[in-house]
C-alpha cells in the first residue's frame, strides 16, 4: 500500500471506542438478508458489522490489513460461536483475490476512505468487482464531506468533542478530534486523542490515533461507481434512507455490477 496508517496501533482500543456503534448495523444486515449470502466485507476491522449479519446465519468472509483486528474479529467470532459462518483474514482490499463469488460485497465504517489516491480507489474497487457476479450489490458508507470541520475555517491545532463511551464496570471514554485538511489532496490528516476516565472522573490513560482518509464528493463518487464497473442503485443521506441535504453526515451508497 502506498499509504501508512497504524491499524494495528489500533486494535488495542478500537472496540472500546467503536464496539457499541449499531448506526449502520440494520442497514447492512437488511441488505445481507435480501441479497443473499454469502458476504464479503473489504475492511472488516475487528468484525462489528460481519459478526452482526453472522449472527443473521449468513456466511462472511472479512478482510482487513490488519493482523491484530483480525485476531480480535476472530477470538469475537469463537466467543459467539459464529466462527463456522465467519471467515476472516489478513490481506489488502487493493489487491486481494479470493476463489468464490460474492453478491455481495461491503466498504461499512467508511473503510474506502483509507483509500488514498484515485488509483488506490479503483484498485478497492476493483476487487469488489472481481468478486461479484453481473448484477452483484456493492453497499459502502462515507463521511459527507464538511470543509469547515475538516479545517479551511477552523484552527486544527484545537481539538473537538467527538463522543463519550461509558466503559462496563464504570469509567468512561472521551474521544477528542483534530483535524488537518489537504484541500488539493482532498486527504484530512486526523487525530483522535482518547482519554480514559476512571468512575470519578479522573484521567487514567491519554492515547493519540493518528490517521488518513480522503474525502470523496458526492458526484465525485458517482462518476468514480460507474467508470469503475457499476450502476448506483440509490445514495442516501443516512441509513435509514433519507435525501442527502448538506447537513448529512452519512453518504451512503448502493451500486449494482454491470454485466
């Protein structure tokens, strides 16, 4: 990969941060059980979304770039017993080719922003490609890109309240963003201080998770689908189905392989 990102930096925290997320969770198991099994999920991190529509009694197959998030998606799997319908594995969205065909094939949690360059989006896109049959459903999330928040109007080096995480057995997990927007590039340069609060308060442990993503615009990502092999089905503003108006914070998008 051209880009550097330190997944497995992450997978130490990542469920303490993100394990409680169920936003997305309908969505894609709703998808999964009109479409059929079984499923291929392109940056799976530590299983959220492939154990839920597991747990559905469909078959998965998740790949992430990182070791350590698919050793933690599979010790998931074996605790919930859900390690016969779930697959994962270590390889590189970019690149990897599995035998079988999936149809259907998803990008949730904004993995396909890790994609860097054009020529890295593609390449992400191909592989979902390749392992669809004609008429295969593509489904993946993105941020809706807000160039205030990314930086263009405000001072990067103040960090923002993203979310606050009550822990099992008390504390609490505050997550603090900064952001560093490459306008030319369309690439924010983000941080996530994590801060580790014990039951009354107090600090215990301040963690940084520095990381890329690039921010593709709506038409953007349309002519990108359809150069690429698809056909957008729909784009919604949400998971629920909504119109993408400028305030969404969700871009979220359903594309068929053409034939």
């Amino acid at each position: 990969m051209a880009y550097e990102y330190p997944y497995d930096d992450w997978a130490e925290i990542y469920d303490a941060v993100y394990a409680d997320l169920t936003h997305d969770l309908a969505f894609y198991t709703g998808l999964a059980e009109s479409v059929g099994g079984p499923v291929l999920e392109l940056g799976c991190g530590t299983g959220r979304v492939s154990l839920a529509i597991a747990a559905k009694g469909i078959d998965v197959v998740g790949i992430d770039i990182s070791p350590l998030m698919i050793e933690a998606a599979q010790a998931k799997a074996a605790e919930r017993k859900l390690a016969e319908r779930c697959i994962f594995q270590t390889d590189d969205m970019t690149g990897v080719r599995l035998a079988g065909s999936y149809p259907l094939v998803i990008m949730p949690f904004r993995s396909f922003q890790s994609m860097l360059t054009v020529e890295e989006q593609k390449a992400a896109l191909a592989t979902a490609a390749a392992h669809m049959p004609a008429g295969g459903t593509l489904a993946l999330d993105l941020f809706a890109p807000d160039v205030g928040q990314l930086g263009v109007e405000a001072d990067e080096t103040v960090p923002f309240h993203v979310r606050d995480v009550k822990q099992p057995g008390g504390g609490t997990i505050v997550v603090w963003g900064q952001n560093g927007w490459d306008g030319a590039e369309q690439v924010n340069s983000a941080r996530l201080i994590i801060e580790e609060l014990d039951p009354k308060g107090v600090v215990t442990r301040r963690l940084y998770r520095d990381f890329d993503l690039r921010y593709t615009f709506r038409y953007e990502m349309q002519h990108l689908l359809e150069v690429c092999g698809f056909e957008v089905e729909s784009v919604a503003g949400d998971f629920e189905g909504g119109p993408v108006t400028g305030d969404a914070d969700d871009i979220v998008w359903v594309a068929k392989k053409r034939g």
